[in-house]
C-alpha cells in the first residue's frame, strides 16, 4: 500500500509538470491569438490582452520551464523568435487603431522598435568578441596569475544573459505600446522604445571598453609563454590529473587531502573549464589546460609523476607525454567489474588498497601485469574512527546534550551494540547508483531499496540514515523514481516519530545552547569558504580573486568542517531519521556517526570496513548466499539481505544482543586484505610510491638521453668498425637496459622500505 501510495504521488508529479508545459504552451497561443483577433477586428481590448498575456507567458511562466524551453528552441521557437513575433502582432495592432500609422505621429515608433533590435544584436556581437578575448587557454586556481593581466569581468547583463535582456526590454516596449493602444497616444510607446535603445547603446559602448588594451587580457602566446614561466618557476612535482562531468568532481575531491600531504610541489591538473570551481577548498596550484595541444607543453616541466583517480575519454592525451610516468589511483575499490576496467592496462602503475585488490585484477586478466600492481593502503580513511566497546545505556542520547565539542568526543566514544532500548541503533543505509552498464545487483535502490528501509523503519529503535549516491537516476530514470519514493517513506516515519515524542522536554528537539553551536559552526565556515566574486563572474575574474591562499587556508576550512559536522549531529534529536544529500556532512562523517552499514557491493563497503564496525549488503545479484560471497570478497565479512529486506530484523537483533555479533573476527582479517597493514601508515606507503615512481620516470628520462647521444655517436663509427661493431653496440644497449631495469626495482624497493638493509 506504501508503494502504490509513492507512486500515485510520483505519477501525479509527473502529470502536474505536463500540464503546466501545456499551461505555458496555452498561454503563448492565446497571446498570439488574441493579437491576432486583435489586428483584424480592431479591437483595442484584444492588442492589449494578447500582448500582456503573450509577455506574462514569457516572463512568469517559460522562465520557470526550462524543459520547456529547450524544446521550443530546438523546434526553432527561440526567445528572439518569440519576442520578434510578440512585437510584430504588435505593432500590427497599433497600425490598425490608427496609433501608429505611417505619416503621422505615431510613425516614428517602428524606427524605434526596429532601433532596440539592431542593438540588441550589436550588443550580442561585441559580447561574442568580449568573451572571446577573455577567454584563455589556461585556467587557474590558487595561483598568481597577475602576468596574464586578469580583470574584473563586465555585466553579466550585457555579456551573457541575452534572453533575459531581450525578455526586459521586450516587457517595458510592451508595457509602453499597450499604454498607447488604450490612450491612442503613440508617445508613450516611443518615449519607452527610445529609452530601452538608449539603455541598449549605453550598455553596448560600456561593454565595448573590455577590447581596449586597458581591459584586454593577454593573447594565447602570451598565455602560454606565462605557462612555461609559471612551470618553471613552480617546479612540480606530482600531479593529480583529473577529467570528468558536473557529477563526478567528488572522485578528485576525495583525494585533496592525500595530495597536499606528500613530499614535494603538488599540482591539479584539469581539462575542463567548469571543473575549476567545482574542486573543493584546496591550497594546491589548480591548472585547467582544455586543448590537448597545450597540455603537452608538461613535457618541459619538472613534473614527473601523474595520478589519475578516474579514466575517461582525455586521458589518453595525457598518457602521451613521454616524460610522465602515470599511476591509476582509482576513487573508490569495489568488486564491481568497473574496478577492473581494462583501461587500466594503459597507467605504468595501478595502485590499489591491498591484497585483495592485487588478486581481483590477476582473476580479471585484463592485462595488468602482477609486476605493475602496488599496493598503496587509502590514505583518505584516517578520519574514519574505529569501534569501540559500549559504555553506559543512554551515552549516545545524553552526549548530544554538550554542544559541538562533546558530539564530537561522544563520536569517538560511541559504542556498536546497544544495550538499552532507550538508545536508538543508527543506521547507514548508503547503496550505490546503477552505473554506465547493465550488470545486474549494481545498486539495490530499483529491486531493494524500498522493502530495505520499510524494514528498517518498522524497527522503534532505529534511527535512519539516508544517503544516496549523488549519480542516482542520472542513467536509469527507474533508479531516480524509486530514490524519490524511498526519500518520501523517510519523511512520513520522521514526521510520525516527531509526533509520538512531541510530549518530551523541547519536544524531543536539540538545546538552545546545541542549535547555537550549529550556527557559529555554518559561519565560520561560510567565512572561510564564501566566494570572493559574485555570480556573474567570468573565468578570468575569478582567477584574479583565487590567487595563491595563505598558507593553511585549507587546514582551516578542515578543521571548520570537522566542528560543522559535529555540531549537525548535535543539533539533531538521537531519534530522527535523516536524507543526508550534498557534500555536507560527507560519508566518512556518516561512517562516524553510524553504528551499523546496509550497502551494496561498492567501495562504501571497502571504506567502511576500516571502522570494522557491523554491515550488511544487498544481493540483487540473482546469485545465491553462497555464490554471492564467493564472486565478491568485499562480502565475506558481511550479513546478506536478500532484496525482499528479508535478514533486516536478524540483523538488527544480532547487532543489539551482546555476545551476537559473530563477525567481528572476519571484519578485522578482511579488513587488513582489502586495505592493508596498519603500520606502515597509508599515507607513508602511498607517498613512498609517489617517489619510487618519480625515480622511475627520471631514470628513463636518463636512458632515453644516453640513446640519444649514442644515436649521434654511432654515424661517426659505423663506416669504420662495420657491422660487428653495430652488433656490440646492440648488445651495449640490451645490457644498459637490463641494468635500468635493476636500478628501477631497487629504487621502488628503497622507497617502499622492502629492502633487506633497511
């Protein structure tokens, strides 16, 4: 009956967006249409009613439309078009009153008209060559760009935002041409045509000043010869190279961290515009570089190693440059088959957590030598805190009552079992999205998801936490369906809870004192994540506003986001469900505050792992208990619930009773396979690689320049010593390339610290 509920309520969503696309669609025919009737009979009422509604249609409802708009446009229908036709039946009405005919008073209104036009159009032009020029084949972030000659950008009115100039000056003609049509005076109409031209050629001549040298950025050579410089000057060392869409900026946030901690200049490399401010607050150098024919311009650098946290179409350019040594550092391990992608055969390394990774991509044969395979731990899991043993019943409840600051020390505190009813039992339910493919059990949310949480929910004791993975439904629009209909199961058990437990002290809601900390928290953070440019700001004015940070800015905003976490779960009763979206709080910040995982086979698993607290994953596999655990090892140390949300109440009840949790054991050896030993440090073993790899690249850097010198040298020598001495020189090169080899696996021995001597 629940679902039958949420989907009547979808289905109705659906029909109420139709109808208002078709309300829209109504509402600009009965304009034209009444402009029309307008013209034909001569009916003063019908210009004006025709005209208004056709502008009202435009303005309050189109503009809320936007499907709707992009289907006018493809059908040709544009704003211009529809402005153009609006003006047209206009003017048309206004010559049949008599208001504007040609020869009299109102004959001057048509020039007018025609006048806003042609510099509406002159201004879309010289907006075109402004954002021409301001547009740079580099783009920067945490760095001093000042040698590009960066400025502030021009009205984001008259350079950008045509349609909605157009729909403005089109609303005040209107509202000037429908005055006349009622009083037969055509002044009113050419007194507000005249001054929107007039607006439009002050606006224009304004714009127009971002093309003299005063306001001019430099010229592509100019650019890219301050790239070199800036590159040289730099000297980079390890980069983060990182290509994707609107969705997938949180696989390179995630390793912002990781990558500022490690041994020398660290750089981002990116290869889309947008994607420069989608990285979260860093303090390393950011560089877009979209043409491929630039970006090989990092050939001359200093920069030695790149790590790729995700493939995609542009890697391969990159993959190009001889000079670079590359390292598949993934986002995220899993036993879905995209964690063995054949791809990355093309990296010189893949670097994964431990063991089991290691041994998932020789059972995948893919073509990843066992050789090129380093196990590297994930430095991102060091916030994640480990479980600890339960104290006294109603810890939990009565810690939430201390602020932000004793949130965050009863999260550290916070037990796994529970031992009292009163406490309430906190549970991640955080599934996966449905991926690019079709194999089957990718995310439980289409099969499962539903009976999962109305499992869940049916337990008095458990508290839900909702986080769906931010690509849900961007595939298969099923996926976002049932998202929505689980998020509205949630929020009818939240508003039921809120009710039974409105008779409690604050009605069972946060202090004064925990609310109050949730504020200061939000605006400390605010202040130090708040953008210095407004929201009309071109690429070029925001590199001028994002220069190099002060030194710890980015430890600031960590630690500023740290005490907002901590005082969102304080400011939140202990009994109330929750839809955790966005990218606060994050997931590790959701691991802390769980006490319990449901998953499906993704790396949510993996990461969660490292708390070794309970999970449970979702089989919508088709394959049996049996089967499933032993076609993915990310399982073994998990409770399997089938996709009926069958194994949700043994669950629970296993977690809660002490002595029940029987998997303790498994978690911890799993734990040690998928993410590796505990000493020596992630962070250390990851940085180690880094080097290594680093040394790899300058060591073929120097076998390729002895090549070079001997291909020079051999002319001078061939005619005398003839062909043996080629054969000797052959023999030379194979035994310098052996011995570089050697060179090569000491050096990853030494950095790693798995030679014998040390």
């Amino acid at each position: 009956m629940v679902k039958s509920a949420d989907e009547e309520r979808f289905s109705a969503r659906s029909a109420r967006e139709t109808a208002e696309s078709c309300a829209a669609l109504a509402l600009l025919a009965a304009g034209y249409v009444l402009q029309t009737f307008g013209i034909v009979d001569r009916g003063t009422a019908l210009v004006i009613a025709g005209a208004v509604l056709a502008v009202l249609a435009e303005v309050l409802v189109l503009s809320r439309e936007r499907a709707l708009v992009r289907r006018l446009a493809r059908a040709q229908c544009t704003a211009p078009v529809r402005q153009l036709v609006r003006d047209a039946l206009l003017l048309g009405g206004l010559a049949g009153l008599g208001v504007a005919r040609p020869g009299g008073p109102g004959g001057w209104l048509l020039p007018a008209v025609l006048g806003c036009w042609v510099l509406h159009f002159l201004c879309q032009s010289v907006a075109g060559a402004v954002r021409t020029r301001r547009r740079l084949p580099v783009v920067t972030r945490n760095i001093d760009a000042s040698g590009l000659r960066p400025s502030a950008g021009p009205p984001g009115l008259f350079v950008r935002r045509g349609a909605l100039r157009l729909t403005a000056v089109g609303a005040l003609t209107t509202a000037g041409m429908a005055v006349s049509a009622g009083t037969g005076e055509p002044l009113w109409a050419q007194a507000v045509a005249v001054c929107c031209g007039a607006g439009l050629l002050a606006g224009t001549a304004y714009l127009a000043t971002w093309l003299l040298p005063g306001k001019r950025v430099v010229g592509e050579e100019e650019a890219l010869a301050w790239l070199d410089g800036w590159l040289a000057g730099y000297r980079p060392t390890v980069g983060l190279y990182f290509s994707g869409g609107n969705a997938s900026a949180y696989q390179a946030n995630m390793w912002l961290t990781t990558l500022a901690q490690l041994d020398g200049r660290p750089l981002i490399v990116l290869r889309e515009r947008f994607m420069v401010q989608k990285i979260e607050a860093t303090d390393v150098p950011i560089l877009c570089v979209p043409k491929v024919a630039h970006l090989m311009r990092l050939e001359h650098s200093t920069l030695k190693v790149l790590l790729h946290p995700a493939n995609s179409g542009k890697t391969s350019q990159v993959l190009r440059i001889p000079t670079l040594k590359h390292a598949f550092i993934n986002h995220g391990e899993s036993d879905k088959l995209s964690s063995c992608n054949p791809y990355a055969k093309a990296y010189d390394q893949v670097w994964v957590a431990g063991e089991a990774a290691r041994e998932r991509y020789a059972l995948a044969d893919i073509g990843v030598e066992d050789k090129d395979v380093v196990e590297v731990g994930r430095p991102q899991l060091a916030s994640i805190e480990p479980t600890r043993a339960r104290g006294a019943a109603g810890t939990h409840e009565a810690a939430r009552t201390r602020g932000a600051a004793g949130a965050h020390e009863a999260a550290r505190a916070r037990p796994v079992a529970v031992a009292d009813p009163r406490d309430f039992l906190t549970v991640l339910y955080a599934p996966t999205w449905e991926g690019w493919t079709d194999d089957p059990g990718n995310t439980s949310v289409l099969l499962a998801g539903e009976a999962i949480v109305t499992a869940l929910l049916a337990d008095p004791g458990v508290r839900l936490l909702y986080k769906p993975h931010p690509m849900t439904g961007s595939v298969d629009p099923r996926a976002g369906a049932a998202d929505r209909r689980i998020r509205a199961l949630i929020a009818r058990a939240a508003e039921q809870r809120a009710r039974e437990r409105v008779r409690e002290p604050n009605g069972g809601r946060a202090d004064r004192e925990a609310l109050a900390a949730l504020e200061a928290a939000a605006r400390r953070l605010d202040e130090l994540t708040r953008a210095t440019f407004g929201p009309d700001a071109d690429e070029v004015e925001r590199m001028l506003r994002q220069p190099a940070p002060e030194p710890g800015r980015a430890l600031a905003v960590a630690e500023a986001t740290e005490a907002w976490e901590a005082a969102f779960w304080a400011s939140l009763p202990a009994w109330e469900h929750q839809v955790v979206t966005g990218s606060r709080p994050a997931i590790f910040s959701c691991f802390n505050e769980a006490d319990l995982l449901v998953s499906d086979v993704s790396s949510v698993v993996s990461d969660y792992l490292s708390s070794e607290k309970p999970y449970a994953v979702v089989n919508t596999s088709g394959l049996d208990e049996e089967d499933f655990r032993a076609a993915f090892p990310t399982v073994r140390a998990a409770t399997i619930l089938g996709p009926d949300g069958a194994g949700v109440p043994e669950l629970l009840s296993a977690v809660r009773l002490p002595g029940g949790d029987l998997l303790a054991p498994a978690r911890s050896a799993l734990k040690a396979r998928l993410l590796g030993p505990a000493e020596p440090p992630s962070l250390v073993r990851f940085n180690r690689a880094v080097l290594a790899l680093a040394a790899d690249a300058e060591a073929r850097e120097e076998r390729a320049r002895r090549a070079a010198e001997h291909a020079e040298l051999r002319p001078e020598y061939a005619d005398v010593a003839g062909a043996a001495d080629a054969a000797d020189a052959a023999d030379a090169a194979d035994d310098m390339a052996t011995e570089g080899g050697r060179n090569r696996s000491q050096a990853l021995a030494e950095a790693l610290g798995e030679d014998e001597g040390l």
